[in-house]
C-alpha cells in the first residue's frame, strides 16, 4: 500500500528563461532566452516526484492523452520511483502542456493548454484503490473541471469514512472558484492553499482571517502558503507564522508542490503539523534553487537536519494569536 495518493494534473512543462519581456507581433517578433528543458510538470507530478525523491512511496491518479508527451511523463515518473499505474491514457486526446517563462527574479508566467484536464473526472478512478493508502491529496483544484465540484466532495468524504487522511490544495488554473472549494472544506483534515490565490476569492482578508474563514467553513487544519513570508500553521487553538527559508531563488515553479511533499512527509512520520511545515520549508527551498518543479529534493533525513535549523528560527519568531 502506497503511503500518499495523489489526486491531480501531469503536464509536460517547457521552462525557458530567463524571460525579461514577451514578444510583440511586427514590433519584436522573437525573444531569445539561453535555455529550454522539457520536465514534468503540473501538481501531481511535482509532488508525486518530490515524495519520491524524499523517500514516501506515492502514486499518481490522473489522465494523460496517448501522445508522445504521455509517454513521456510516465516513463520519467516511473524513472523518479512514482507508481503511475493508475494513470488512465485517453488514446484521442492530448496530454496537457505549459510553456514556462522563468523571469529573472525567479517568478514565471504560464501559456498552458489543458488537454486531458478538461476531461479527467470520477470515472477514470478506481475508487476503491484510490482510498488505499495512509494520506489522499486532492492536489490541483480549479483546474479539473470534471472532478471539481460534486466528485471532489464525495471522494474526499469516501476516504475519510476508511480513516484516511485528506489534504487538498489548489492551483490557479482555469481561475479560483469559492462554490467548489468550500464544498469540499468539511471533508479536508489539511488544507494547503496559497495566499495569493484566495484573496482572488476572499478579497479584503489577512492570512489569519482566511484561515478562520476556511476554518468555519469546514477544514479541520489549514496551511496557508504565504511566498516568500513562510506559511501560516492554523488549528482551531492557535496560529503560528513559519518562515521561508529560501536564500536562492532561481525558479519558483513547483516549489508550493515541493512544500507540499515536504509536509506530507513530516506527517508519515508522526510530526505535528507545525514540525511537518518546518520539513515543507526546507523542501521548497530545495526545489526553489533548481529549474524545474521537482528537481534535486533532497532525502527526509536531510530535510529534518535543515527543518532543526528552521525550528531555532521559529523560536527567536512570533506567534500569531487566534
């Protein structure tokens, strides 16, 4: 059995930078970067590949098209140790692509084509085995509409009734949507949101206010990713504020993903929620200092001895009041 399951989107990402400017028809047609590489990418895949590289066994649950760029994403999951057999290839469509543009500050902008994201829905899962494991992520809401919605509840709350543990992060993706997200809040343990997408939906609201908002509505904990500030660790007694520990900053793509598998992995071994975040940290720098949405993860033990480091950082921080 498989310790975490990840629900959500594989993409092949084309990231090219650094992008100082896009290009304008007639007036400055071509833009040059000095690179291109060609990574998995998407949520499932940046998380899937992190767990991996950290040591937690995981697989993917999600939709490919039966292209080149399918297999591809397969056989380099494969390769990073992510189970995809419960990966459902659709032979007429088109596996899903994003052109990455790599800003010099480490930010990018996306032009993506969905393929399969518009079709993956329920009935491509096997939902019995899909509850097999200690930890579901429902990885990428707002960008499968066909599970966002009446599925993501039912197979969040079907996991929680086999004593699963359920998290559910989102992804900016065909644009933040409060009906579905709130939907699925009473059957979400973990939420691990960012900040800057739901102020889309709660405009007006400091982390602390959203945390209690996403609270009422049903989530049991929430971790909200806050950039380059850290994260807000919030349950229903207190809140405590744990910074970023990112020193270089060369691509951001995946790094909410990595931080993600960081503290998923910290859970696996019986960590709080707060010592699991300090263990995402150090996993989101890790992936902030390469290209790519999971390269170079370093093993679970590496990360403690890192989240050790963060932990005095926290100590000489403040605690947030609720």
């Amino acid at each position: 059995m498989a310790t975490v399951h990840c629900i959500g989107a594989l993409v092949v990402d084309a990231l090219s930078g650094p992008l100082r400017e896009y290009p304008v028809p007639r007036a400055k047609p071509q833009i040059n970067t000095s690179s291109v590489q060609f990574l998995p990418g998407g949520g499932a895949a940046n998380t899937g590949s992190a767990l991996a590289q950290i040591g937690i066994a995981t697989k993917i649950f999600s939709k490919v098209g039966g292209d080149i760029n399918g297999v591809f994403l397969r056989q380099k999951l494969a390769a990073q140790g992510v189970d995809v057999t419960h990966v459902r290839v659709s032979p007429k469509e088109t596996t899903p692509f994003t052109f990455v543009g790599i800003h010099p500050n480490g930010d990018r902008s996306f032009i993506h084509t969905p393929g399969t994201n518009l079709t993956f829905s329920k009935r491509d899962l096997a939902l019995p085995e899909l509850c097999r494991c200690r930890f579901l992520l429902y990885q990428d809401m707002w960008v499968l509409p066909q599970l966002d919605g009446p599925a993501a509840p039912r197979i969040l709350a079907t996991a929680q009734k086999r004593g699963v543990t359920t998290l559910l992060d989102e992804c900016y993706g065909l644009g933040p949507d409060r009906r579905t997200l709130e939907e699925a809040l009473p059957f979400c343990d973990v939420i691990l949101p960012s900040y800057d997408d739901l102020s889309g939906i709660y405009p007006g609201l400091k982390p602390a206010e959203v945390a209690r908002k996403l609270m009422a509505k049903g989530a049991q904990r929430v971790v909200l990713k806050l950039g380059p500030r850290g994260c807000l660790v919030a349950a229903r007694d207190e809140m405590s504020l744990v910074p970023s520990i990112a020193n270089t900053i060369v691509d951001g793509t995946g790094a909410g993903d990595c931080f993600n598998a960081g503290f998923i992995a910290g859970l696996a071994h019986g960590l709080s929620d707060l010592a699991a975040a300090r263990i995402g940290a150090a996993a989101a720098a890790a992936c902030l200092r390469q290209v790519g949405g999971a390269v170079g993860i370093p093993k679970y033990k590496f990360l403690l001895r890192v989240s050790d480091r963060l932990n005095g950082i926290h100590r000489r921080g403040r605690r947030l009041a609720t």
